[in-house]
C-alpha cells in the first residue's frame, strides 16, 4: 500500500467508484489528486480515546506513516496490543515503557519491512479486519488466522470489495472466515 507520491511507486492513482445497480466496481484515474506535505514537524503527544477501534486505528496510521508517533496509552484496554504485536511481527519498529504507558510507533511509509507474516488474533476482529485490507495491497505474503471466537470471524463481505478493487485474498477454509492469505 503506498500513501502519496512516493519515487518508486509507478501505480497510477485511481478512484474507486461503485455502482449501486449492477454491483460492479468502475476503477478510474484520479483527475484531482492533492498532495499534503507538511512543511515541519508536528510535536505532538497522542492519546487516543478508550474505545479500541479508534486506538486501532490511530496505531496502524502511525505504523503506515513516516516518522516516530509517541502514544500515551495509559487508558487503553487490552485489546490494541493485539494490533501492536502484529504490526511488530511486520517489521514495524514500536517502542514501549515496562508499564506500556507510553508507545512509540516509528512509521514505515507504508512499506512493511516484513514481506511475510503469519498474524494471530484472540480478541479484536477490528485489528484482523483492518490488517486484512492493508495487507491485501501490500507487497508480500501474509496470513491471518483467528484463534478462539475469532475463528469463525465472517469477512466475505471484506474479501469481496477487496477481490473487487483487484487484491487476492482468500478465506483458506472457503467459507469467508479466518484465516485469510
């Protein structure tokens, strides 16, 4: 997955538009595309709010970006770390207090070190779905696998809209579950 211009992405960048009659996808250039370049650094603290699915994904924004991203995680549920050690099984360097108070998430620039990986989850399908989409676009061979409830984790509406935008998942068992590669 590469986000914005980066000197070795050739991809053309194209908008995706889905059509509510027949169901199908239209993949057409983007005609308007805007850059957003920071002209400094930004020295801020993060504290994502209690709910996990929002810690999620500030987490694997950080991990996607470039440049450390320092998280005060003092509030956080467990759940979160599940996305933590998977984005570190991937290559992503994060940093973390013995108490896990605090976290530094050094980016990546949307380029997992990792170019295989095989990424368990026990409690948060928001991390095995998010992780799902990101990992279909990106370069390597990964496998998602749901331990415990997880395991029956429905995804075929997910591994659709990603085959429709062109990535090859599938669900290994050929039921739309977990696991996924």
């Amino acid at each position: 997955m590469s986000i914005g211009n980066h000197p070795t992405d050739r991809r053309q960048r194209v908008v995706a538009r889905l059509s509510k009659t027949s169901g199908s996808v239209m993949m057409e250039p983007m005609s308007h595309c805007i850059d957003i370049r920071l002209r400094e650094r930004i020295d801020v603290v993060v504290r994502p709010p209690d709910a996990r699915s929002i810690a999620n994904r500030a987490i694997l924004s950080a991990a996607l970006g470039e440049g450390p991203t320092l998280f005060d995680c003092s509030n956080q549920p467990r759940e979160p770390w599940e996305i933590v050690e998977a984005l570190k099984q991937l290559g992503v360097l994060i940093e973390t207090d013995g108490e896990r108070e605090q976290m530094i998430v050094h980016g990546c620039g949307g380029r997992f070190p990792n170019k295989s990986a095989e990424l368990v989850f026990r409690r948060c399908e928001v991390s095995a779905r998010f992780l799902t989409a990101v990992l279909a676009f990106s370069d390597g061979q990964y496998r998602i696998i749901g331990d415990g409830r997880l395991a029956h984790l429905p995804m075929d509406d997910l591994l659709f809209g990603l085959g429709q935008l062109g990535a090859e998942v599938v669900s290994e068992l050929g039921n739309g579950n977990l696991p996924v590669r």
